[in-house]
C-alpha cells in the first residue's frame, strides 16, 4: 500500500513538472521620450515575466522575446538583449515565448512597448526685476512665466525649483513670489508635467535683479517773464544733465504728478517749451537705464514765475524762496550751498563767491536760476567758481585728480597758494566731509570711499578765495 501511494505521488510530481505551458498576459510597457525625442527608448522587456509565468514554479520554465510571432511560434530569431531592447516603431509589439525546460511544451502571448511624447514647452525668456535697495535680492513672481512655457496648454502642470536634482524628483517647490538667494543672477530650475501622461520635460531659466539708476537732484527753476501773469515757458530739460550723472545715456522724463513719474505714465510732451499751470509748480523727473527698463522717479524740482500775487523773495536775491529749496524736500532751512550758517532763501550771496545772487543773472533776463558761464551744470548762483576773477586764477593754480573717480581724489597746487580747508558737498548743498591742510603743504588727498555714487563738489579754501571743483564718483 505504501508503495503504491509513493508511486502515486512521484506521478504528480513528474506531471507537474512536464505539464502545458501556459504564457499569462503582461501589462504594456510605456516610457516617456527623452533627447533626442525621436520616438525611441530603451526598454527592460524582463520586467514582464512575473506576469507571464504568473503562478507556475519559475524554476521550471524560461521566457524569451521576438519581434514577430511567427518567430515566437518557431523560436526562430530570439532577441539577444532583452533587457536593453530599443523600439523599432512606434508603438511596437513585442512576442513573448515561455517553455516548459522539462517536455518544451510552450505558449505565447504579446504585449505592446510605447513611448510617449514629453510635454511641448518653451524656454522662457529671463525674468527680470529692478532692485528697490541695490542689494541684488528682489522679490519675483515665477508664476508669471507659466503662459510663456507651456504656450497655454491646460494639460500642462509647472513647478519651479532651486536645484536640478529637486526638479528632476518634485520636490521643494518654490512659492511665487520668490525672493532669490544668489545676488544679482541666479539660475531656477522648472519641471513641466503633461498631467494625462505624467511626462516631464526639464529647462531653467535665470531670474536677474537689475540695478535701479539714481538719478541727481536737479535745480529749481525760475522764469521773470516781467509780465506779471503768473505764466511763463519753461525749458525743463536745462536739468536733464544733472539728473543723468554719469549714466549719459539715460532717458529722462517729466510729469506733472508723482504718480504718473512712479508709473511712467503721461510724461510731460513738449519739457523744451513747457507752460506752467500753477505758480509755484513741482516737476516731478524719471531717469531710466535704456539698457535695463529700470528707472528712478525720486526726485522732483520746482518751477516759479512773476505773477498777480508775488511770490516771496526774504533776501532780495532775485532768487523766490520757493526756488531757494535746492534739494526741494519743502524745508527751506537745510539748504546752505556755501556753508556759512544761513539758509539760502536768507542768503543774498548763495554761493559765498563775494558776487550777489541778483548780479549773478549774467543774461540779464531777471532770473540767475538759467545762468551758467562755465557750463558745468551748475547754476552761477550756486557756484563759488563763477566769481568776478578770482575763479580763473584758482582754476589755474588748483589741480584735482582722477575726474571720475573710485575712492580717492587727490588735489595740489601752486607754492603761491595756501589752502587753508578742503570741504566736499552733495548735490543738495549738504556737507559730506570736511578736512584742514597743515600749512606749507601743497597736496593732499580726499578718501570719499565711503561716499555713495554720484556728483559731488570739492571746495578748496585759499588766502586768495574760494574754488569750487566738480568730481563724479562711480
């Protein structure tokens, strides 16, 4: 008995073990497109023989591929690297054969391999921003660009990233608005998903934080037309050099509100021939870098005339007080352009060049605020250097260099000069720095490193009088 129940069991074993093949349907195999997207990808086709032996004993049987089923049926032609195999069309169907290794009993089935398109983007153009702070760090909105990548397509799914490897795996999206964490030029990396294939393409793109121009304070302006309307033809631009500095190609502009100069917005068309709508009237200026759109509208200036109601002259200078407001803040007592203890609009020689202001309208058209003999941008009347003769021989005897310069600018002069003091002014009349010469010396240099960018006057105080040299730092 126990032998014939052995005998029994060893049958079922061998017919196991020698019994039908059966090839189980696989999934279908899809990868998405990479460079050089053209149709073609490297499959694994392995990953599909769990499927197809399903719950047979694997030991028992082998699993090989072909491109045609004939050759499947006849074994003929069996690809050679299965686990490496490249798409010939697309999509493609792929044969697969399972025999038994004990009797060669074999099936079987198919399943398709396809490669999917990868989302159709463009590669956005930089985003940039100008710098409120010149720090190099500003706020952007990333988000903005999503329009510009997917061209619309609702199907398309953008997220932006700090690092290629968090772009490549998902993670650490950036909220919109980002501010950058590399000053000036930083590179941020975007995943573009198609969200009914789920695949993706990679591009980047630099977001920039350009720097804003600081535009000059420009004079205020006053017109005696004499007629006594209170109106008058003002040419705005006389300012326009003073507000440019050294960036000489900027683009300036007039508005009649601030708001208008914040939005750049409805500038003033005619600034050469300009006709005021009130008496005194604010200008408000932009100064914007052609290069980089980024602009400055901080600054602001007045313009006066004669009128019906005369506008208050406290020092009979010929200059208003309203005019007198040199770096037009509205305080009329912090403005001293020569430093001698009182404001200008109380002050009939602003300049402390021995020549009053009145006498200084050397056009004789009733307003020294248009007069400029030595043509540096400067109004006589806030200008030492325009004297009744002094300044010539100063002009002469004093050298200053370099003109522009980076930090320091270095100043000697003639054995028959004594500099007594070196002062350096803003452009709004206030002191900057002061420094005494020993006596006997006839150099010296002025460290301005800590001083912003932009124009500045260097006043040179001498036995013989006063000189006042313009140097432009950058």
């Amino acid at each position: 008995m126990k032998k014939l129940l052995l005998s029994i069991l060893c049958l079922v074993i061998t017919m196991a073990a020698f019994g039908q093949a059966t090839a189980n349907q696989p999934s279908d195999l899809i990868l998405c497109d990479q460079a050089p997207f053209d149709g073609t990808e490297t499959f694994d086709l392995t990953v599909t023989i769990p499927e197809i032996i399903g719950s047979q004993n694997p030991a028992n049987y082998t699993v090989t591929y072909f491109e045609t089923l004939s050759d499947a049926q006849n074994n003929t032609n069996p690809l050679v690297s299965p686990t490496s195999y490249t798409n010939i069309v697309n999509p493609q169907s792929i044969y697969a054969r399972i025999t038994n290794v004990n009797n060669n009993d074999f099936d079987t089935t198919s399943f398709t391999i396809s490669v999917l398109e990868t989302p159709n983007v463009f590669a956005p153009s930089p985003l940039v921003v100008c710098d409120d702070n010149d720090d190099g760090f500003a706020d952007f909105d990333l988000t903005s660009k999503d329009p510009e990548i997917t061209n619309g397509d609702p199907n398309l799914s953008v997220t932006y990233h700090e690092s290629l490897g968090d772009a490549i795996n998902g993670i650490n999206q950036l909220a919109s608005p980002y501010t950058n964490i590399t000053p000036f030029l930083q590179i941020v990396y975007i995943r573009v998903q198609d969200m009914s294939t789920a695949c993706v393409t990679l591009i980047d793109m630099d977001i920039i934080v350009n720097e804003k121009p600081t535009s000059n304070q420009p004079y205020n302006l006053f017109v005696n037309e004499g007629d006594g309307d209170g109106f008058a033809t003002f040419n705005l631009t006389v300012n326009e050099e003073v507000i440019q500095g050294d960036l000489l190609e900027g683009v300036v502009q007039y508005f009649e509100t601030q708001q208008d100069a914040a939005q750049l917005f409805n500038p003033i068309a005619a600034p050469t021939s300009y006709v005021n709508s009130t008496n005194p009237q604010t200008i408000y200026v932009s100064l914007q870098n052609i290069e980089t759109g980024c602009y400055d509208a901080s600054k602001a200036f007045k313009i006066a005339t004669d009128g019906p109601v005369p506008l208050t002259d406290g020092d009979n200078d010929g200059v208003p007080d309203t005019i007198e407001d040199v770096n037009s803040n509205g305080d009329l007592t912090d403005d001293d352009t020569d430093d001698d203890g009182t404001p200008n609009f109380q002050d009939n020689d602003d300049d402390g060049d021995d020549t009053l202001t009145i006498d200084e309208d050397y056009n004789n058209n009733g307003s020294p605020t248009d007069d400029d003999r030595n043509e540096n941008r400067i109004p006589d009347y806030l200008d030492e250097n325009v004297t009744l003769g002094v300044d010539s021989f100063l002009e002469s005897a004093i050298t200053l260099y370099p003109n522009p310069i980076q930090n320091n600018v270095y100043l000697q002069w003639n054995a028959d000069i004594t500099v007594t003091g070196i002062s350096v002014y803003g452009m709004d009349g206030k002191i900057i720095l002061s420094n005494s010469i020993s006596n006997g010396s006839h150099r010296t240099v002025v460290n301005l490193s800590a001083a912003a960018n932009g124009i500045y006057f260097i006043k040179i105080s001498t036995q013989k009088g006063d000189a006042t040299k313009k140097i432009i730092k950058k």
